[in-house]
C-alpha cells in the first residue's frame, strides 16, 4: 500500500512535471508568435497596398477582381506548399452616381443630407422622387401609422443604437435589422422609399451602408442610410415642419452575376496532412470605403499567420489554410462555395477573423462544451497577452456554413468599442489602423492555431 | 442533529441568499453607473474645452494657472458640497524659441532634425553649439568610448524601445531611464550635449519630451529628444560620415518658482464623511501638447465621477474626493502638497488615472495582498464590462506618497498599446480621444469607488 502510495505519489509528480514542461515549452513558443508579429510589418504594409489600390472592393466590381489578383500575389509571394483560386459566382450590384437628398420646406429650410443607397437597393427613377416623409422609430409605430398614413410617403426609420450597451455589436444587432428589412416593411404600407439612421452608436456625418434584403411579396423601393447627426436634424426639421418635401436620387443598378474567387494558401502537416485548421477574413468590402478594419485587417491577419509559422520555423502537424474569402457583404457566396468543397474533408477548426483590427480579447467559440473546455485550459498561456475571453458564442457568417460539417468554429473577438465608428463608412480607412493592435490580433490566432495544431480539440 | 444540519443547511442558503441579493443589487448599480457615463458627455465635452484652450499647460506657464480656474470652475459649477484649491509651490521652466537641430555633413547631406528639449533642460549657448556625435545603444557602450573618444562630442543615445514586449509600458520602462539620466551619463564622459531617441515604440516624425535630472557632480549640459524616424536616419548618415557635425540649439530657460494648486472637490459621506475615497488625475501636461490622453483624459474621467454619483443618485457612505493635481511631470509638487495635508486624515482608498483613456483592463492595486483578494472578489461584478485585470502592481506617481499613510492605492488600468504613440509629443490632442473608451475608464472607477463605499477594503 505504501509503495502503490509513493508510486501513485509518483506518477501524479511525474505528470504534473510534463505538464508543467509542455506549459513552458508552449508559454516560450507563444512568446516568439507575439514577439515575431510585434516586431513585424508585413501584414500593416499588406494593408497599407491592399485599402491603398483596392478600395470599393465590393464583389463583382472590378476592384474586386484586382483585389483577387493581389492576394494571389501576396500568398504566392510567401513561398507556401499550395495557393488555390476557389470559384464562386457573385452578384454584381453597382451604386452608380452619388445619390442625392435633400430636404425641401419653406418654414425647415432647404438641406442636402448625408446619404447613400443600401446595398442591393433598387434605384429611384431617373430624375429622383421627391415625397412627404413619416418618421417612425420602430415597426410598431410603423403599424399604427398604417396604410392611411404611409401610402406614397418616404419612411425615415429613426432609431438610435443604444450606447449605453458595453459591446457596441449588441448595440448594431439591435438596429441593423432597420437597415437589412426597413424597406420591405415600409413598402407594405405603401412606402415610395425607406431612409434608415446609420447603424452606428457614433454620431457622425457620414452615411454607413451595408446589405439590405427584398421581399418577393411587395414593392421594391429604394432603400437609403442617412448619417446619425443628418437623422437627428431631419428629425427635428420634421417637427418644424411635418409637410416638407424630400427628393431622393440615386442610379444603382444589379447587373450580371460575374465569376469570382477565394483565394486559397496553405502550409501542410507534417504527420496529418489531410486535417486542416483554416482561418480568413474576407477580401470583399462596401464600395464607399477602404474596408480597412471590415475587413482588410482580417485578411492581413490570417495571411501573417502563415508566415509567422514559416518565420519562428513552426512545422504544423495538421496542415493550415489561409482562405481570403470572396463576398461576405452581399452573399456570402464564397463563404458557400467553400463549405461546399470542404465535404468529406476533415477541418479540425475553422476561425474567423472579422470584428476588426482591434486590441484582442480572445475567441468566441461555436463548439462542444468539451471543446469550449479544453480551449479554456489554454487559459494561462495567454492572460499575458491580455487574453481573458474564451467563451460559447456565435463565430462568423464566412466560416457559419462549416457548422453542418461539426467543425468547431471560433471568431477573433477584438475591442469593440471604435468598430462601429468606422464600419461600412468612409471613415473605415487606413489611417484608423495601429499596427500593434492589428499585429497583435494575428499573433492571437497563430498562437490559437499553434496550440489546437499541437493538443487538438 | 437533523435540527442542527437543517438549520445549517438553512444558514447557508441564507447567507447565499443575500449574498445573490447584494450582488444583484450591485450589478444593477454597476449598470447604471455604466450607462449612464455611455450615454452622457459631460467629460468628453470638458476634455474638448480642456485640450482647447489650455493646451500646453506645463506646471509653472501661464496656461497652467488658466487651467487651475477652469478646473475650479468646472467643478463650481456641479454643486458639490466643497470646493477649495490647494496650494503648492512649482518649478517654472520655459522651453524658450522652438529649438534646432541640423546635421551639416558633405558625405551625409545638411538635414533638419525633428528635435526638443527635454524637461529641466539647460540652453545651449545663444548663438548654439556644434560638435561631432558618438553614437551608443547604452551605458556600457558610453563607458567602452570613453572620455577620450566622448569629451567636447554631443552623445546620441538610440536604444530604440522594445516592441515584443506587449505591455508598452513596459517598453517604455526599458528606456525612460536614457531619456531622464542621459545628460548626467555623458556629462560625465565630458559630453557637451545629449540627444535621445524619443521614448516611444512608434515610428514617428515629432521629437517625445519628458523630464530630466541633472546631478550636482557633473556639468549641465543640454539634454533633447529626436524623433525615432530622424533617430534612425540621424544613425544611418552616421555610418556615412562619423565625422558630421550636428548644430543644436535650445533657449530653454529656469524661471523663479511661481504658486500654483490643486483643485479638490467632494461630495460629504453620509455615514463617515471623516473617511475619504479619493481619486484624480493631473491637469498638467507637457508644454508642446494638448495633453488629452496624459492626463486631460484622467483629470474629466475623476471630475465626472462625481457628475455620475449624482445623475444616478447615490448618496456616498464615505466622502468621494477628485483631486486635480498640479505638477505630475516635473516635480510632483501638488501630490506632495496633498500628502502633507492629508496625514491625520483617513483615507480609505486612492485611484489614480494617469494612463491615457483607453478601454479599461482593470487596477493595478498596491495594497496588502487581504485588500487585492477582496478585490478580486468583485471581479464577476465587474467583467460584464471587459474588467478582468485586478493584480498587485503599483499605482501611480501623484498618490504614491500616500502609500506612507497605509492607503491602499489603485491605479487605473486601460488597454496601453496606443498610449506611447502620443505620450509627451504633438501627437497627444484630442482627436485621438474616442468617447466611448474615455467614459469606460470614467465608468470604471466609479463602480469601484462604489463598491468600496459599500463594503471597504
């Protein structure tokens, strides 16, 4: 009894030994992943080519396809095992000409406002539409209005996101499906066109677009974003003037479906080829802006991953795949294209990075409560580096598709805080990018690839 | 014994009862501090004001006095029970003309150096100096050279700040030393001047001043800050041509000390008005800056706890304090002032906010390791809100004469990877402030101010 004591006394010892040598020997590898990507400027310089000569990339426009031929470039650049273009068909939506609004009223004033169509919307006539305008904050109020009072007017749908919510996405999911249904809602009372308040907590001048959807059982009517300080004034011009006229213009156009690309780069495994840990961002942005945090950063990223492994001369077991995904904005039809092809092949983790280039927090993790587990017991090697949320959660619409196949699925989770002062807006550029939070982000992910790479899920 | 065991059992669920009930209450607390700092902007608006129109409010210069009657006013104008300025002697130094710093060579070419004089800095002579440059990465490579390779040469110290570490205060710490001692290390070696590589990771075109000490052994000898860029360029021309010379010319001047003062407000306890909770931040700031994240930021987030106390209505056991300090970067005169003037009173805790308005970690607490562990015991109250750091470490350089008096002090910790983009140079203004980090800082202390007012250390 004695001895099975001692022995068990032992092994407990001897396990606690390896482990706290795998620990050290993992803490010192983590550190040369944080160390090579601080020290590092590829990615920011990635960036700086990629806002700088590939702005407006929107699927189907032929920056898009431009931006395709870069990133190629780039990965085949890295000297990696394979680089792919995976196919996908996008739409091709085109905003055409500046739009145009402006406030019309004797006892308001004559205004223009900060404006822009919603991507997807469907044009005024050619020379405008120029109506009355209801202002409603949400679709209950829209309700009461009813058909009476809606018929052949524009909808100005009105509401704040709440800033007093500490993560600013809560605050954008409880308004962006003003921005994604308003004009289908509107249209239903007989709306000749919607205008929704930017979704943003931030008080700008500038309008902040992003996808919105039709339904087949109503009119199609344009669907516009109005800056947040340009709302607050119609607003208060309205209660001015509840009458005044407001001309609308704008010349989208959907043109043809084009074909277009992911772009695919990979180092592989050393004992399990075949098994594949994947993560990307995507190439696609709003054609108003540079898509620098949304999500140039993303991309940068997960392509530094790769060459970091290469630079601290890491040799992964399972092979790891950088996708820089085509069309995330409208379709998402590169995220599709991509989960169709994984069927059959074994992805052990897919992670998304696609918040924006911020400070990182951790992972929000779609997987089992075991696996969710065993990433939390990775916990003390990356409190150092600020890395203290690793939590059950919803991780990206480019990787979502995966989930059908139980991959688990992990999105970067950044500060929110600055994401949606830039996010589909102008004010999404370069310039809004520090390179240590942007590096640190990359080394985040590498260092979460390293440790799933060496101890699975 | 069943009766005993019941009753226990009892007890327990009891006592966890109102443990829930407390925390229950707390955390709507919590909720509304936080929501009520996101959605009022109060502080922003005060730093806007601040940064405005007293920039450059070096301890001892005219727009010094002018920000002390602005801060007083700005708390006049709260209605809190006292207001009073305290008094403190401070240093008046004077930086005098812009200075100049050019490197005249035939092999490297005439090039302006983007240059200042550190704080506390002797002039050059009127007409400026010339001499040739030695260039070392350290102290030990200045004892290698030598007098004889040092005496009648200006001395470069380019020991660049190490990005790898994640903490870049931490990189910071690394080399402040060089910055704050330099002039004494090549006065000694016979060096007629010094220059240093700025203090910051960043690469950029505009000089970082700070303070400087001289020592009564050796001579005084002008002491400045190169910008890193023209730091690496000034090394690279050096390798051309070792034999340039470099023109350097500062008119920097020590005027007589001049009066100058705190600015205190509170709101009085309602059980132990005798007990104080104080916290603050310093309202000057180098003389070529708006100083908005050092301390501008610290100065309206502590001012605003107070606002918040009142919006939503919390009526403090203890007396809440805010101490505007004067003098945190030359000498810490006002911290010295309110340390003298608070022995015999008791002050239950003091906060510091002294490093830029970022988003919030959490505290650094220096105070016995009882008090840090009941702390940590409200950290679930606190994570909702990104908090999750509370470690033992020190706190800050205005309430650290405290700690003599057994204070426990806190220094507020915020997100630092921005911070020394800005510290002490032109890039310090307002426009790096993002409102919402600003009132997560200001939010965060007060929900710890709160929470000690419940339940003390």
């Amino acid at each position: 009894m004695k001895k099975l004591i001692l022995s068990s006394i032992f092994c407990l010892l001897c396990s606690a030994c390896i482990t706290v040598t795998a620990q050290n020997a993992d803490s010192l590898t983590i550190k040369r992943i944080f160390s090579d990507a601080l020290t590092d400027t590829t990615s920011y310089h990635n960036l700086r080519n990629l806002t700088g000569h590939y702005s407006a990339r929107l699927a189907g426009s032929a920056q898009s396809l431009k931006a395709v031929k870069w990133a190629e470039q780039v990965l085949k650049n890295m000297g990696l095992d394979t680089v792919w273009l995976q196919e996908c068909r996008v739409r091709h939506w085109d905003r055409g000409e500046k739009e145009t609004g402006k406030v019309i009223s004797v006892k308001a004033g004559n205004h223009n406002l900060s404006i822009c169509a919603l991507g997807g919307s469907v044009p005024t006539a050619v020379k405008g539409l120029t109506a009355k305008v209801v202002e409603v904050k949400d679709y209950d109020e829209l309700k009461k209005l009813g058909r009476e009072k809606v018929n052949g007017k524009i909808v100005f749908i009105n509401h704040p996101a709440d800033p007093a919510l500490y993560i600013t996405f809560a605050a954008y999911g409880g308004v962006a499906g003003y921005r994604v249904h308003g004009a289908v809602q509107a249209a239903y009372y007989g709306a000749v066109a919607m205008i929704d308040r930017s979704s943003t907590t931030s008080h700008d001048n500038f309008p902040h677009t992003g996808i919105q959807h039709y339904a087949d059982t109503v009119n199609k009517i344009p669907a516009l974003s109005v800056s947040t300080n340009d709302a607050d004034k119609l607003s208060r011009w309205l209660k001015t003037d509840p009458d005044l006229n407001l001309f609308l213009k704008t010349s989208c156009s959907e043109l043809p479906e084009i074909t277009s690309h992911n772009i695919i780069g990979e180092i592989r495994g050393t004992e399990h080829p075949e098994e594949i840990i994947a993560f990307g961002g995507h190439l696609d942005c709003w054609d108003i802006c540079q898509g620098a945090h949304d999500d140039g950063a993303g991309v940068v990223q997960t392509i530094d991953i790769l060459r970091i492994f290469k630079s601290v001369n890491l040799k992964p077991k399972h092979t790891i795949r950088v996708i820089v995904y085509m069309d995330e904005e409208m379709e998402q039809r590169g995220a599709k294209a991509y989960a169709e092809a994984a069927k059959g092949r074994k992805h052990i983790a897919a992670i998304e990075a696609d918040r924006g280039g911020f400070t990182p927090w951790g992972f929000s993790i779609d997987a089992s409560n075991e696996q969710v587990k065993k990433v939390q017991s990775w916990k003390n090697l990356l409190l150092p580096y600020g890395l203290f949320y690793f939590e059950k959660g919803g991780s990206g619409v480019d990787i979502h598709d995966l989930k059908s196949q139980d991959v688990p699925l992990f999105g970067l989770v950044p500060d929110s805080q600055r994401y949606f002062d830039y996010h589909h807006s102008v004010n999404d550029s370069f310039d809004k990018i520090n390179i240590r939070e942007l590096q640190l982000g990359t080394a985040t992910i590498a260092a979460l690839v390293y440790l799933i790479d060496q101890y699975g899920l």
